[in-house]
C-alpha cells in the first residue's frame, strides 16, 4: 500500500511540475524577461506544494496507523486473552497480522481467526481514511499553488525555502538516529552487564547465549558469555584474509609496475 501511494505521488508529481511550468510560460507569454523565476521553478513549486502535504501525511500514518491498530486490538481482545506476559501478547499480535495479510501463523485459533477480521476490517478503514486525507491537503496544496503561479511570483525563493527545510528535517533525522543508536547501545549494555559479570564476559572461555532465559516466560539453562572467543573468532578470519589477499596483492602490484604493458597498467 505504502509503495503504491508513493508512486501515484511521484507521478503527481512529475505532472504538476510538467503543468507548472507551462502555465508559467503561458501568463509570461512571450516577454520572459517579466519572470522572476525561471518555468522549472514554478513547475517545482507547484509539485512540491501539491505531493508534499500528501507525502507527510502518508509517512506519519504508515508509522502511528500500526501502533494505534495494535492497541485497539489489544485492548479489545484482553478478555479473551486473559492474563499474558508481553512476549504473548506480542505473539498474538504477529498471529493476527499472519493470518489477516496471509502469513504463517504461529497458532491459528478462533479468537485470532475473529481479530483478525477485525483487523482486515480495520486496516482498510484506516488505508481509505489516509487515502481520503492525502487526496484533501494535496487538492488544497494545488489550488493554492497554482494561484501564487504568475510572473513576478518569487517560486525560485519558495522553492529553495522548502528545499532548505527539507535537508534541516534530513539532518535532524539523522542526528537523531545516531543518538537514539547511541542510547539503546549503551541502554542495552548495562542491562546485559546487569545479568552477566564484566569479568566473565572479558575473560570468559566459553560462548553459549542460547541457553539463557531473557524472560520471565522462558526456560533457560546454563549460559556464558566470554568474549575470549569471539575475540579469537575474529582474529582467525583476519588472518586467514591476510594470508590469501597479501600474496595476491603484492604479486599484481609487481606485474602492474614491472610486467604490465602501457595499456594493461593504465587499467590497473
């Protein structure tokens, strides 16, 4: 659903663009020196006026629809699910999404079979409710881009404002991703140094994180976690890299500088 609104906006797009600007050479006429800004900046305005509103809309939606359709189906199936630990309720939760988007399920049973008509129910009011609202902020974005269209109309300072906001958002974005990897990496290491010593993790021989129970609901054996091997691990595969990359490596660089013709070297 996402991929498919995405490409009617960037066809949208390109039609707007293609309609901007001729409408801009259209009310210049022949006098282009009565333009302020050149007829691809209106055309882009014209798009981005037109798809951007609809494309914010369709981001936030595709992130918060999920998380608000899983609390309301949570919550409306808490009688039946009775008292569960986190990691069933988020079982119940890829049950239902399996079997109403056609997926393997892990347990089929008749209270998922039911939320999962729910849930097709649901999703499709939601899929028609966003469709509804981009169609909206897109129609209103174009009807008020299209009468600032005209030839002392600033677009090429429109468009650049926009643009400028568009790559604030993108660096904002990503400085926030690399804080928030930053968090959950020290986040999770002090919980897994909460569970497992530090000295047996630094000097520990042995290996085994499978057999540790992470949850109340698990069952678990007896787990280590030394970094002895992986350390070795990864010096292993070093070395066995260097061993066969060196000779190789050494034994072109002599052909290119000593052996190769003019023709092979400039290639190399």
């Amino acid at each position: 659903m996402f991929l498919t609104l995405f490409g009617i906006l960037v066809v949208i797009a390109i039609a707007c663009y293609l309609v901007g600007r001729r409408r801009s050479i259209a009310l210049a006429g022949a006098d282009y020196r009565a333009m302020h800004s050149l007829p691809g900046y209106h055309g882009a305005w014209l798009a981005l006026m037109t798809v951007g509103p609809a494309m914010v809309v369709l981001v936030v939606w595709s992130i918060a629809a999920p998380n608000i359709l899983r609390s309301m189906m949570l919550s409306q199936f808490a009688d039946q699910l009775g008292a569960v630990s986190k990691a069933q309720l988020d079982g119940f939760w890829r049950d239902i999404q399996a079997i109403a988007y056609g997926g393997t399920a892990g347990i089929r049973d008749a209270v998922r079979i039911d939320a999962a008509t729910v849930l097709t129910s649901r999703s499709g009011v939601s899929a028609t409710m966003m469709a509804a609202l981009m169609a909206a902020v897109g129609i209103a974005g174009f009807a008020y881009a299209w009468k600032a269209i005209a030839p002392a109309f600033r677009a090429r300072h429109q468009v650049e404002a926009i643009v400028r906001i568009l790559l604030a958002v993108s660096a904002t974005i990503a400085i926030l991703t690399t804080i928030g990897i930053v968090v959950s990496l020290i986040a999770e290491s002090m919980r897994f140094f909460s569970m497992v010593s530090p000295i047996d993790f630094l000097f520990g021989l042995t290996w085994t994180p499978q057999q540790m129970a992470f949850r109340a609901d698990q069952v678990g054996g007896t787990a280590a976690f030394g970094f002895i091997p992986l350390l070795t691990g990864t010096l292993l595969i070093t070395f066995i890299a260097m061993v066969v990359a060196a000779p190789l490596g050494i034994m072109a660089a002599v052909y290119l500088s000593d052996y190769a013709t003019p023709k092979v070297r400039a290639i190399g």
